[in-house]
C-alpha cells in the first residue's frame, strides 16, 4: 500500500464519519519479515496498543503493502468500514 492509498483509506473513514476506524490500530504484519520478525515487532506493538488487533500474512515478507498490496487495503478498508 503506498501512502496515497492509507491516506484515501484514513479520509474515506473520516468522510463516513468513522471517527472509530481512525482511533484503530491494526498491526499487520507477515510471519515471513526477516528484517523485523514477528514475535519482536508485530506482537510487542499489538500488546502495546489497546485497540489494535494483529493481522498476521503467512509467508509475507518485509514489504507487506508492496507484496500483498490487494489484501492488505481490502484488509484496511473492511475495518474502516466495520
């Protein structure tokens, strides 16, 4: 996901006055990232923050908008719009 694509994500929730979805955090985050493994960056950052669940990608690497760039908004938008 490049940052034009989070920032019409962040504005498509704030225009539907999903101030909610904004105060969300999802950690999303690929069991496959070599550079910031898993247990050590996506789990500690999820316990940190309340309100944040961990979206896990099997076999996601370290680039996770970029690889998985479809399921990754899709997965953004479905929580704005819940």
């Amino acid at each position: 996901m490049g940052q034009k694509d989070l920032r019409d994500a962040v504005l498509i929730a704030y225009s539907m006055g999903s101030i909610e979805a904004v105060r969300y955090s999802g950690t999303y985050h690929g069991d496959a990232d070599a550079s910031a493994p898993l247990p050590i960056t996506g789990v500690r950052i999820t316990k940190l923050i309340k309100s944040s669940d961990l979206i896990v990608y099997p076999g996601a690497p370290h680039g996770l908008p970029i690889t998985h760039r479809g399921k990754s908004i899709a997965d953004i938008l479905g929580v704005i719009r819940n």
